[in-house]
C-alpha cells in the first residue's frame, strides 16, 4: 500500500476524530467534577454565612430592642 497525501490526510483527520472524541469525554467528567465541587462549595458557604449572619442579626434585634426601651423611656420622662 503506497501513502499517498489523500491517504495520509485521512489518516490524520481520523487521528484528530478519535483525539477529539478522547478529549470530550474527558471533559464530560471534569464538568461532573466541578458541577459536585461547586455545589459543596456552595453548601460550605451558605453554612459559613449563616454562622456569621446568625450572631449578626440577633445583635440587630438587641439593638433595636434597646432602643425601643430607651425611647419608652424618654418619653415617660418628658412626661
């Protein structure tokens, strides 16, 4: 069989099929692997903000609590 440039441009093109082929699957499963990272990620953050966010607004509530209670007071006392 003599390698005539039809033939070896075939050849390659197959190549490139197969190498192509290769490479998506492979980033099939690197997509599957970042879609589970993400979402461990997010799970992670959404834990971590609701550990500073939670402290954070019970804070807001005792603010506002005594503020209340201190503009009860300042009316009772201008009274």
């Amino acid at each position: 069989m003599e390698w005539t440039s039809d033939n070896v441009l075939a050849a390659l093109y197959i190549a490139v099929a197969v190498m192509l082929i290769i490479v998506l699957y492979h980033t099939l499963f690197i997509v599957v692997d970042l879609r589970k990272m993400l979402r461990s990620w997010r799970t992670i953050s959404d834990q971590v903000e609701n550990v500073i966010m939670k402290p954070l607004s019970i804070t807001d509530k005792a603010m506002e609590w005594v503020m209340g209670y201190l503009e009860q007071g300042k009316k009772h006392h201008k009274e």
